[in-house]
C-alpha cells in the first residue's frame, strides 16, 4: 500500500490559518479553499491550539521545542551527563594521589 506524502506546513502557517478563520465574516471552509488545504486541517489545528501545550506548535513561553533544538538539548544532557562521570573520575584520582604524597 502506497503511503501519501504529507505537507509539513509552518507553525506561522497554521496559526495564520487559524486566526483567519476566526474572522467573524471568514469560515474555516473558506480559508480552506483560499489556501488550498482541507477544512478538517484548519479545525485539526485549531482543535490542537486549544487541546494541546503550545509545544505541538514548536513554542512555549519562548522555549523553542522543534525537533533541532529537542536533539540538541538531548546532546547537551548525555555531553553534561559525561563531563560529571569524568569530574567524578578526577576527584577520586587526586584524592587517590592526594593520599600517595602523604
């Protein structure tokens, strides 16, 4: 069965879909058809907007969650989870030499 390929459209995108279908002389089937989309996508996301965290729409408070900044925070956790491992190793070491001058 074939899979269909599916339009990644912007956060700024969606969010202007939805704002201007809630335009008191707009409906969503209109926007819809101006933009060249389905009027299930703009209800979707309007359903996700008031359902959802804003983290389905990559921001929240300033905090950017896409997925480049989501890897890169992963990244940062297992390079800061190293570093501790390896601070841990050297403090025990210069308390092992500490010992051997003595």
């Amino acid at each position: 069965m074939a899979r269909h390929k599916t339009q990644a459209y912007s956060e700024e995108f969606r969010r202007e879909a939805v704002r201007l279908s809630d335009l008191p002389d707009k409906t969503a089937t209109s926007v819809a058809q101006e933009l060249g989309i389905h009027p299930n996508q703009i209800y979707n996301w309007r359903a996700q907007f008031n359902r959802l965290s804003d983290k389905q729409f990559n921001s929240l408070n300033g905090v950017d969650y896409s997925k480049d900044e989501s890897e890169k925070v992963r990244q940062l956790k297992r390079e800061l989870d190293t570093l501790k491992k390896e601070n841990e190793f050297l403090k025990k070491a210069a308390a092992y030499f500490a010992k051997q001058q003595e």
